[in-house]
C-alpha cells in the first residue's frame, strides 16, 4: 500500500473512528487520562504500520487494541499494573491479539450516562460529554452555552477529577436510575446534532458526521428507553436533518429556509419524524423536543414559507415557553411573531426577548432584529444590527451572508427590499 492511501485511510479512521475508539478505551482503561493518551498512542502507531503492513479490515478494533496492549506495557514498565483494574490483568497474560467487536454499539452510550451522572454539576454534565463524545473543541463548547471558555474549560476538568476520585462506573445505568439522567442525556445528545447542523466555527456550515452521531444515539437511547422525549428528541432531529443538505449551496453559501429547494428534503426522514411524534403525542405526556419537533413538522409539512401554519407554530413556541423557558424559545418566537405578524410585530418581540437578557452575545438574536429592521426600510438600525450580528460569529459562510446583507443595505433601496 502507497504512503498516500495508508495516510488517507488513517485520516478517515481518525474522522469516522476516533470517537467510538476512545469511548471503548475509557471503558476498557477505567479512566479518561489514560484513554485519551492510549488514543494518541494508537493512532500514533497506526501512522507507522499501515503504510509498512497495510490498513487493517476492521480499523476500529486495530486502534483499541493497539492503544489498549500499549497502555499495559506502558504500566507494567511503570511498575503500575498490579494497581490497574482487574480486567487488565488478565488481559497483560492473554492473547497479544485478542478478539474485539467490529461493533460495540453502546460504548459512547455508556460514555454518555457517566458523563451525565447525577453526581456531576448539572453544567458540568453536558461540557464533559459534549467534550468527550461529541469531540467537540472547548471553544465550540463555550459557544454553545454563551459562556467564556475557560468557564468551560474548568468544568471539564472538575468533573473528570470527580468521575475519577469517587470512582463512579462506566455503565448504563440500571432502568429506575434512568430518569435521573436522562434530561442530561437528552440535552448533551441534541447539542452534539446543533453543532452538526449549524456549526459554530470551522470551513463549512454543516458537519455531517456529527450528526449522524447524534441520530445514532439518539436511535440507541430510544431501542433502551422509549419515552416520548426520547421519541421527540429523535423526531425533532431526523425532521431537521431531512433538509440539512439544503441549507448550503455548491459554493457553501448559506440558504435561508424560505430559498430552500424543497424537493430535495428527504420525505423518508420526514415521514419517519412524523411517526415518532404520533408514538410521542399517544402518550400524552409532551415535552419541550416533541414541542420542538412539532415546530419542525410544520416546516416540513409546508409547500413554502407563506404556506406555513404560522398560526400553529407561535402557538406551539407559547406552549414551548411556558413548559421550558428560555432566551433562544423566547427569540425563535418572536420570529415567528414576524412572520405570522408581519415585521413590526415581530421586530418588538424579538426586542423584548433582547431586554430579557442572555442573548447579547448571540449573533442570531441580532441577525434577526436585523432582518426585521431590514423588512421595515429601518437601513440605519439593520446596518448596525447586522455589524453587531457579524462581529459576533466566525463561522464563514455566516459571515459572507451577513456581509451580502450589509452590502444589500448599501445598495439603496433595492438592495433593502
């Protein structure tokens, strides 16, 4: 095998792998230090050995077990391994090649329920496993909950000292304990998809990969426990991931909702969104992602913008508001004002969810004041909306469709319609 395919082999296995491999190795390892070094360790030895003994059929198993057998050498010249967990000592006298799974499906599900364990802060939860699983950068993190990053940073750090010093098990944990992590769960899994679908920085809008992985566990979390916010967290992702390959053009342009193709919108996933909520709603217990799912299949429902029930979807986000408020429901909402309202209406809603607080830093909040400026020919306030909107993102194509706004505005008139 050339150097450049076993270079480009071991560049998909580090993209497509990385995740699953750690997620096993903290299991296999009882901790995230010797884990994350065992990675590094693995890939390391993958850039040696392919391209001199090819890419191995099961990739994923390869990196495990490299990191996993250079853990246990690495410990036993330490002097360290009569310390270690058991199931490595009966590993150091085993095979030197021992059988791994071409798929252990619920490693990062497991990884997930210890980072959401009801021992660790609530804001801690979500960081270590955005963090750990979701393979997300601090600042990514940071973004995501409006905070600096080293806030984020410290989290982090905590909850990995406490997972460690009260040795808390790397399990799924027993069904009468599930509730009491599952509101994490849910929250850490929808994050992780957010950050696919409108990514915070990097080249591109969109990260596929990640949300595949937040659908993955989704769908794994519902074959444990079907809830209806289970059920809707699922819904509410497939219905947007149905049109996700449409919000970007050829070029990596950004494409509003109302310019979207949406012929092209995946009917399956539609379809399927659609039966969750059904399964969720027969319950009769409704949560804030089937609410947010039920937004989402207004959308899907709709043969174009005008056409939507935005009658139903404000009624909606009210319902969402009482049962879990917060400055971005508050602000989604009054988008909605708008478009059901008309721009006015819409443009003193999304101010008052501005005076509310939490949202000053949230490039979105003033992106959408500025539309509304922008619809009402108030050229002088969007301009300085959107100035505010586009200091406060560094995603690129973001940035380029504020910038073709702004540049719109000094256009004149036309450029303002």
């Amino acid at each position: 095998m050339s150097t450049a395919a076993a270079r480009n082999a071991l560049e998909a296995a580090y993209r497509t792998e990385k995740r699953r491999v750690l997620a096993t190795l903290i299991r296999l390892l009882g901790g995230f230090d010797a884990a994350e070094e065992a990675l590094h360790e693995a890939f390391a030895a993958a850039a040696v050995q392919w391209p001199r003994e090819g890419v191995p059929a099961n990739p994923y198993g390869w990196l495990v077990s490299a990191g996993r057998f250079r853990t246990i050498d690495r410990w036993r010249r330490d002097g360290r391994l009569a310390s270690a967990v058991p199931e490595l000592l009966a590993l150091a006298d085993g095979k030197q090649e021992p059988v791994v799974p071409q798929l252990i499906p619920d490693d990062e599900l497991r990884l997930i329920f210890i980072c959401c364990h009801p021992a660790l802060a609530p804001d801690a939860r979500a960081a270590l496993t955005l963090r750990e699983v979701g393979g997300l950068t601090t600042e990514e993190i940071a973004r995501a909950y409006l905070v600096p990053a080293p806030t984020i940073a410290q989290r982090i750090v905590r909850a990995k000292a406490k997972i460690r010093d009260e040795a808390l098990p790397y399990e799924v944990p027993a069904r009468a304990e599930l509730p009491a992590r599952l509101d994490s769960v849910l929250q850490v899994i929808y994050l992780i998809f957010n950050e696919g679908y409108a990514a915070t920085q990097g080249p591109t809008l969109t990260r596929a990969d990640l949300c595949a992985e937040a659908v993955r566990l989704g769908r794994l979390l519902l074959d444990l426990l079907d809830e209806p916010d289970v059920l809707g967290l699922l819904a509410l992702m497939l219905l947007h991931e149905a049109r996700r390959a449409t919000r970007i053009d050829a070029a990596g342009d950004l494409i509003l909702l109302e310019d979207q193709d949406r012929s092209l919108w995946d009917r399956g996933l539609i379809s399927e969104g659609q039966a969750l909520i059904d399964r969720a709603l027969s319950t009769g217990r409704p949560g804030p992602y089937l609410l947010q799912a039920a937004i989402a299949a207004c959308h899907a429902d709709a043969p174009s913008t005008a056409e939507t029930d935005w009658l139903q979807v404000v009624a909606l986000y009210d319902a969402l508001h009482r049962l879990s408020p917060s400055p971005v429901v508050a602000l989604n909402r009054g988008v909605a004002v708008g478009m059901r309202d008309g721009p006015q209406a819409g443009l003193s809603a999304v101010e008052a969810a501005l005076k509310q607080g939490g949202l000053d830093g949230y490039h979105l909040a003033h992106a959408a004041r500025a539309d509304m400026q922008r619809r009402l020919g108030l050229v002088d306030q969007a301009r300085a909306s959107y100035l505010t909107a586009l200091e406060l993102t560094r995603q690129p194509a973001e940035r380029r469709f504020l910038q073709a706004r702004l540049a719109q505005l000094a256009a004149g008139p036309d450029g303002a319609a």
